[in-house]
C-alpha cells in the first residue's frame, strides 16, 4: 500500500508528501514515486521497496526513518533512490536520516543511491543500519553522514561508494574529539565593524594547512583579507596567549560567498593539548540581535579534519545573553563501523572518517580504496580500536590514519596499502597523562608510497608492537619509523623491508626495554637498515637471524644517550653496508653487558664499532673485508674507514656504580651536593651517578635507568672519561673471531682513567684491557703490531689509549675463508668512433660465492650493473679508458681494477674490434691496444714468425727427405717460431687471453711437429 498520492498527480508518477505511518510497500509498477516534500516513516511503520522501484526526492526533500526501511531490490532488478531533476541539473534531495530506536532498521539490498548531498544520515545510536550489494554515487557532502552524540551499528557489504564530495563514510558525531571551541567579540553591538578571536582546542591532534570558518551571512565577512588577520598561532600553555606563533607561515586570506579561508604555506600539526588562537578583524555584525552559530573546520590537503559539527558560537547584542560553550556531558561515540568487500573510488575526502571521544569496533575488510584524495580511513579520538583485513588502498594522503589522544589499539593484516603519502600513520598527542600504543601488523604490503611505510609518533604513550611478516619497500622515507616515550614488550619479525629511501627501521625513543628483532630481511635502504636510538635506556633488546646488508648507511645501530644494558645481537648477516655492520654507542661508559655471537659482518664500511659499553663479549663473529670501498661511509668520529674492530670508552662521562665499591662511594665523589644526593638516593635501593662532561651529573634508580632522582647543579670537567669502582682489567672480551681483510684489524681507544679533579675523585683502574686472544687475522702468524708482534703478517693492532691482550692466536680460520674477487676485464683494442663496442667482465672470478656486481667506469663515468657482465658502449672520437672492479654476491671488493684502452680507429684500420683482456692481478695498467688479438700488431708479429717458421722447417723437411742440402739450419728454425710463440705469450698475459691460449696451443703443435720431423728425419 502507498501513501496518499496527491490529487492531480501526472500519469506514471506517484507523489508522496504524507507521513508513513503503517506498513507500506513501493512496487514498481506503481513507481517511480517522487516526494516533493519532507516525509517522514513514523515509529512502527516499515516502508518496504520491492525489486525495480525507483524513488524520486526532489530538491531539499530528505526521508526521515524513525521506524523501518527496507529497500529490497535484486541484482537484476535493483532499486534505484535519485534526483527527480532531468540529469545534468544539479537539484540535491538533502538525505535519508535515520532517527530509529532500538527495534528500527535502515537496509539497503542492490539499492542504488544518488544525487543528494548526504546518501544516509543518522541521528540516533539505537537500531542498525545495513547496506549490502549497494552503490552510493554523485553525493556532494558524504555517502554516510553521522550526527548526534552517538552512532548505531553501521554495515556495509560488497557496496561500491564512488564520486563523492566529502568524507564517503563520515561518523563524527556532534562535535567528534573537539574539547573547546569559542568565539569572542570587541563588541557585541549590532551592525559594528568588530576583531574576532576563536579560540579552538581540538582535543586530540591534528594536522593543518587551511582553517575555514563559515559565517551566517556574505556581508559580515567581506572586509576580513590579509590586512585584518592581528594573530595567529598556538598557546601550548592554556594562559591565553600565543606561545608558537604562525604569523610567517600564512600564505593567503581569501574570502568566498559567507566563508573565510586561512591559508597556510605548510602543514601544522597541533597537539591535544596545544589551542589554536586566531584573531582577525573586519568582521560586521548581523543588524539583527541573537546567537549565530559559525562553522569552524581545519584542513589537510583540502580535506576536513573536523566533525561537521564543531560550531563557534556568536553572540549579537548587548541585551542577548552571552553563549558559553559548555562541553557535552556525555561522550561522543562510534562504534560498530563494518566495512566489507567494499569499493571507495572518486573520493574527495576520506573513505571512512570517524571522530570521537571514543572510537571502537571499527572493522574494515577485503575493501578497495582506489582514488580516495583524503586518508583511506583516518581516525581521531581519545581512544579508539580498530582492525584491518586484507583491504587495498591508494589515498592522497595516508592509508590508514590513526590520531589519539591516550590510548589506542590497531590490528591490520594483509593489506596492501600503496602510491599514498604515508602507508599507516599512529599519532599520540597527549602530553601529560601516559598512554598506551598497542599495534598489531602481519602480512601487510606497506609499498611505494611518499614518506614512511609505517608511522607511529607519541608524546607520552608506550609502544607495544608486534609487526611480523610484513613488506615496507620503495617508500620514500623510512619502511619503519618509530617515535614513541617508550617501546617495550615488542617484537618485530620475518619482515621485508628494502629500497626505502631512508632507514629500513628507525627507532627514535625515550626508552626502549624487552625488543626482540629477528628474521628481518633489511636491504637496498638509502640511510640504516635498523636504528635505534634513544635518549635514556635500551635495554634487553635481542637482534637475531637478521639479514642486514646493502644499505647505504649501518646495518644495525644502537644508540643512547645513556645506557645500553643487556643487548644481544646474535646469529646476523651483516654485509656490503656503506656504514658500520654494527655500531653500539653511547657518551658515557658504563656497565653494560653487550653480547655479540655468531654473526657475519662483511664488506661494510666500518666492522664492529663499540662506544661506551665495556662489559662486552665479542665470539665466533666473521668480521673480514670491511673496506667498501664503492660507498662513502657515513663519519663516525675517531673511526677510519676499512677499520675492522673498534673499541672505545664513553667521551662525555662515565655511570658510576654504588653498589659494593672498595670504598664508601660518597668518598670518591668531591662534589659536596652530588655527595649529599648520594646518601639520600642510598635509602630507596640501588643507585648509580651520572657524571657527565657535557650536561648535569644526577643520580638514577638502576631499576628505572631513565628516571632522574634528583639533578645536580654544574657539570664535570672534560677529564673524567671512565670510571669503575670494582672492575676488572678485561672485562671487554673479544675472542674466536676471524678478523682479516682491513686497513685496520682493531683499534682500541680507552683513556686512562683519572684520578682526581677539582669536580670528583675517581678511585679505578689506572689502564682497560681488552681481551682478544684466540682470534684469527688473515696469517698464521697473527696480526701486526709494531712492539707486541712485528712478524705478524695478518691485519694491523693499534693501541691509541689502554691496552689489547692477543696473545695466543689462532693460526686459520675459525669458520668459513673469505677471499677477494678477481676482475678480469675483456674489450677491442680499438673501434672506429660512433660504432658500437661491447666491453665485458664475464671472465671476472670469485674467490667466496660468485660475482655479483660490476663497477665500470668508462672516461670517468660509474656505470654499475648487477648480475650482467656486459656493458654497450658507444665509441667516441678519442681513446677510451674502461676500468672495472666487481664485487662477490656479499660485496667483497675485488682487490684492484682491470683497465683497457680502446683506441679510436680509422675506417681502414685492420686493428679494428680485435678482442682483448686485462686482468687485475696483471700489474700496472697496459693499453689493450699494445698486445690483444690476433689481428693487433703483436698477434701479427707472432704469426708471421710462426707461418715463417712453418715454412721454412717445412721445406727443408723435404729436401732433407731428398738427401738435398737444406736452405736453414733446424736451430734457426726452432728460433724463429719460438719467438713467434714468445711473442704471443707475452702479449696475452698482458693484453688479451686469447693470445695466450693460441701461443699455448702453437707451441702444443709445434712441439708435436718437430717430433714428427725428428723421427723422420732419424730413420731416413
């Protein structure tokens, strides 16, 4: 039954303009009914729209839901909801507004729905909304809109939503995650030229270029330009005024129709507890009294940030009562968002946009975002969880953004996320109170996309990760980027991470405690394969299994600004890094157990560097070739590249530890008020000081390594470096290692330790002795040291401060032997110019694996290929130099470069495109030119003797056999194809191997016949 057609209704056409109060069905036949007015399907009435039927609004109209819809089309038949304007005119119904309780339904089946401004709107969070096999198309504001304070479950299944003007998905209720948003006025009189200032505290944060503001009328902002903006920025303290001013980083103020837009050059991003402040004047008020309400929105890449709902409220009149924004008592929420097999294409804003105080259930799976201009899904709230599974996105900005507030939980599997400015990106903003960052990624494609793979940035908040199996690759920044107060409890695991244009991972913390890094593979990145560093403490970090190698930066850093304790790095493959296969570094020495096993660290720049931490233990590590020499190494002060092993004490101080020294530890201590801080910290447990030449000395809780317990006043001078109140002579131990192949097979770096200063008295150890007995060094005979072993054949020891024990060594390799390639360098003697030459390593051998990479470089020009021997060249008019060195499938070096010399022919040059070789272990460099083919002068030369020899040996054969008296002795004979022979030899070894290989078959053939001769010539 349809509702009350009106009276003159049209043939074919069925308007609809009274309420649905009982149970109605549209069918198509009956159809197309079009509601020329607002209407509305009361409570308990369900409007039921069978298969085929099309709806008409016309502009303006919505359809209001307080009972049920149920539009029940089919694939063949589906039920279409559009404009009753012709197509072309742009005449919006405004939406379908869903306002049910909780025994109310909105389901949409093969439904399409276009033309409006809004697709579904809801006000209400009791009931449900259901969309499946459904399209939402041509909407200037959004597909699904959510108002109110709350939101009901929201479904959509295998549904395309597509041209959209805004968000597709937008559940902001009320004003989402704002705190505070208020207008105030120089006067409230009517008619008045006054200054605004809005003050805008958003909650939680949020990034920036364009503040918009909506006011009621064109006429009150016409004047606002440029001129009349007094101020703008953020006030980080909540005193009112301006502590970070934005004043140089506007870059227009425009005004179109009622609106007014602040442009700025760059994007802000302000905190949760950051407030935007922005004054202006130019501002005419209305001519009428009473409260107008003004839009408020800020931008981010032309999409708003903002729920709809964010309002500054502006008062008119002296005898209207002034508007003061009070925050709603409940809680903005969302929940229940699920997202399934669905497609989001043509999307100005983002695909789903949710913003809230509380954000949960929000479940997107084996959907498409294709073209979405905005985020593929962002979220903004003070907590929320959500989950991510096997979806595809491609967004303008990130593919799945995350803002919080404190605390957030974030699940994501198998999604490829793709071509977005960031893959995922998790912000904490919260300044004060601790939070939690849980993020769970396993099997996701994190790829090509503008700045980082995955983005994860706190204030305050603790990171708990896990990210296994994933693939960051070919994103311009890091594939990991790390920011957070502390990550702990984390494991990161048989990931993918390669040619990123910056680190692979990058840790950047306060604190990070109980990591577990293993089976990575980390490649072909621009800066680090992995770096962690870290202002206070990393401790109980395990990195194993990894392969860590052709990266331009080091293969694995860990960094701190205080302590490194209990880091175990185990069982890697470290090679072909521009920087160190392993860096451990900190400014201070200290007690740190450092445990470094079973690794491979192979052709990188530097060895193994360790800085600071001297309870180390260094075993059964393949440390050899470290002098890569086709990158520049990044600079690690006091450290040479090509240096194998490098151990140094902390620069800027030393972590003293209190527990069981000989004497009372306050006696060692001159510093009255440090000492006074040490005996009051002795009363709450274990306590170690601080002492530091570059900032305040303090005394920390060894429990809790990064917290201050209390500061001291003035710093040490430079000359406290190390100090152990009970340490032993070596407690740095390096041994059962094969160290060969450098510049510098070690270099130990400890300063003597200092006794007294005007700061401290320091009571240790006068000398630090590493222990490096048992190692390996390239020669049975050990390394080379000028006083301790000068007969020692294998890589250089260097003592710069303390001292090295490495006596007894081992006399071979502990594990596998490593040796160099050979590159062996074929090409013409001489080409005529412009001709193509071909130019060719194939015959370059490897000493460990195979040949992997060759370096040409042809007239000074790199010209680097990899797993192809063979380089095109085109000749030019002069003689062209070709050098090249390779490198073995782990980056090994070869030792030197072949070099050849083609010369530029003439047209009728007989030496044209002779082929030719040159070997690195040749010697000095020779021009191909003078010894290289056949057809070369010496090939000639070679030739003519032999043919020379052939033919008079030959002929006095037979006058011999004649019994004739011969022309030439037999022994100037054998004279003249031995030098014929000679001369190809020699020419092959320094010029072509073909020459050699026919010299050897000549003399071969030769022999043979002078045999034959001789037995003749005997018996005869």
């Amino acid at each position: 039954m349809s509702s009350a057609p009106a009276a003159a209704a049209p043939p074919a056409v069925t308007f609809v303009e009274t309420p649905i109060q009982s149970d109605t069905t549209w069918t198509a036949d009956e159809g197309p009914y079009r509601l020329i007015r607002s209407v509305a399907i009361e409570p308990g009435a369900t409007l039921t729209i069978r298969p085929g039927t099309e709806v008409q609004l016309a502009e303006g109209v919505s359809l209001t839901v307080r009972g049920s819809l149920q539009a029940e089309g089919t694939a063949e038949r589906p039920v279409r909801i559009t404009q009753s304007a012709p197509s072309g005119r742009n005449l919006r119904w405004e939406t379908i507004r869903y306002n049910g309780t909780e025994s109310s339904t909105l389901s949409l089946r093969h439904t399409t729905l276009h033309g409006g401004h809004s697709g579904i709107t809801t006000t209400s969070g009791a009931g449900s909304v259901t969309i499946v096999d459904s399209r939402l198309e041509n909407f200037s504001v959004a597909g699904i809109s959510v108002n109110g304070t709350a939101m009901p479950p929201v479904e959509l299944t295998r549904s395309t939503l597509t041209d959209i003007g805004g968000h597709a998905v937008r559940a902001s209720p009320s004003t989402g995650a704002v705190e505070e948003v208020e207008l105030n006025t120089t006067d409230r009189r009517r008619n008045q030229t006054v200054r605004h200032t809005l003050g805008l505290a958003l909650g939680v944060g949020v990034s920036m270029e364009t503040i918009r503001l909506r006011y009621p009328t064109e006429r009150s902002v016409r004047d606002v330009d440029a001129e009349t903006l007094d101020r703008i920025g953020l006030d980080t303290d909540n005193d009112g005024d301006i502590d970070r001013s934005l004043d140089d980083d506007v870059s227009d103020v425009s005004v179109s129709g009622r609106r007014v837009e602040i442009s700025l050059s760059r994007s802000v991003y302000v905190s949760s507890r950051d407030r935007l402040i922005v004054e202006y004047g130019g501002v005419v008020n209305p001519r009428t009294r009473g409260v107008y309400p003004i839009g408020v929105s800020v931008l981010e890449h032309r999409t708003p940030q903002l729920s709809d709902g964010v309002h500054a409220m502006y008062v008119v009149g002296e005898e209207t009562t002034p508007f003061a924004y009070t925050r709603p008592t409940d809680l903005t929420r969302v929940r229940g968002i699920t997202v399934s097999q669905s497609v989001f294409d043509g999307i100005d804003g983002a695909g789903v946009f949710a913003a809230a105080d509380i954000v949960t259930g929000v479940r997107i799976s084996e959907s498409r975002f294709t073209d979405v201009r905005g985020d593929g899904v962002a979220i903004r709230a003070a907590q929320s969880e959500s989950s991510f599974r096997d979806n595809r996105l491609r967004a303008g900005d990130a593919g799945i953004h995350v803002e919080t507030r404190t605390q957030t939980t974030l699940v994501a599997s198998e999604n490829r996320i793709s071509e977005s400015e960031t893959g995922i990106r998790v912000r904490q903003s919260e300044r004060r109170v601790r939070g939690v960052t849980r993020v769970t990624l396993r099997g996701n494609e994190l790829v090509a996309n503008d700045r980082n793979g995955l983005e994860i940035q706190s204030e305050t908040s603790e990171g708990e990760l896990l990210l296994a199996n994933n693939t960051m690759s070919e994103n311009g920044g890091d594939g990991v980027a790390l920011s957070n107060w502390a990550i702990k409890d984390s494991r990161v695991s048989g990931n993918q991470l390669f040619d990123n244009g910056d680190d692979g991972i990058a840790i950047d913390s306060h604190v990070v405690r109980n990591l577990t890094l293993s089976r990575n593979r980390i490649a072909d990145n621009g800066g680090d394969g992995l770096d962690v560093s870290v202002r206070a403490l990393v401790r109980d970090v395990a990195a194993t299994d990894n392969t860590i190698s052709d990266n331009r930066g080091h293969a694995l850093a860990v960094r701190s600004d205080l302590l490194v304790h209990r880091v175990a790095v185990a069982g890697n493959d470290l090679t072909n890094n521009g920087g160190a296969g392993l860096l451990v570094s900190t400014p201070l020495t200290h007690n740190g157990r450092l445990s470094v096993t079973d690794n491979v660290l192979v052709a990188n720049g530097y060895g193994l560097v360790a800085r600071g931490t001297l309870n180390a233990t260094v075993q059964r590590n393949d440390i050899v070739f470290n002098t890569n020499s086709h990158v520049r190494p990044p600079p690690l002060p006091g450290v040479d590249p090509g240096t194998g092993v490098y151990i140094a004490e902390g620069p800027r101080g030393a972590v003293l530890d209190q527990s069981d020294p000989d004497a009372p530890f306050a006696e060692l201590v001159a510093n009255p008020r440090l000492r006074q801080q040490i005996e009051i910290t002795r009363l709450w447990g274990d306590t170690v000081a601080v002492l530091r030449t570059d900032g305040v000395s303090h005394v920390r809780s060894t429990t809790e390594g990064a917290v201050d317990v209390r500061r001291v006043d003035g710093t040490l001078p430079t000359g406290v470096e190390l100090s152990y109140a009970n340490s032993t002579p070596d407690r740095f131990r390096v041994a059962d290692n094969d160290i060969y192949g450098h510049d510098t097979g070690m270099e130990i770096n400890i300063t003597q330790l200092v006794t007294a200063n005007t700061t401290a008295r320091i009571v240790t150890d006068s000398i630090q002795t590493v222990n490096a007995e048992s190692n390996y060094w390239g020669a049975a005979s050990g390394p080379y040291h000028a006083s301790i072993l000068p007969e020692g054949e294998g890589d250089e020891v260097t003592i710069t401060n303390g001292w090295v024990d490495f006596i007894p060594v081992a006399d071979a390799p502990t594990g596998q032997q490593y040796r160099r390639p050979t590159a062996r360098l074929d090409a013409p003697s001489a080409a005529e110019p412009g001709s193509r030459i071909d130019v060719s390593g194939a015959d370059s051998t490897a000493g460990t694996g195979s040949v992997t990479t060759y370096h040409f470089v042809v007239n000074g020009t790199n010209h680097t290929t990899r797993d192809s021997a063979d380089l095109r060249l085109q000749m030019p008019n002069e003689t062209l130099s070709v050098s090249l060195a390779v490198e073995d499938d782990l980056g090994i070096d070869s030792n030197a470069s072949a070099t050849a010399r083609v010369r530029a022919a003439s047209s009728g040059d007989a030496a044209v495109s002779a082929p030719g070789s040159q070997s690195a272990a040749s010697g000095p460099e020779q021009g191909v030119s003078s010894g290289a083919g056949l057809r070369s002068a010496w090939g000639l030369l070679g030739g003519g003797c032999l043919l020379a020899a052939l033919f008079f040996g030959g002929y006095g054969m037979v006058r011999t056999v004649r019994n004739q008296p011969v022309p030439m002795r037999g022994v100037f004979v054998q004279a003249l194809a031995a030098f014929g022979i000679l001369v190809w030899l020699v020419a092959g070894f320094v010029g072509s191997t073909q020459l050699v290989l026919v010299g050897g078959a000549a003399g071969v053939v030769w022999g043979g016949l002078t045999l034959v001769a001789y037995l003749l010539a005997t018996r005869l």
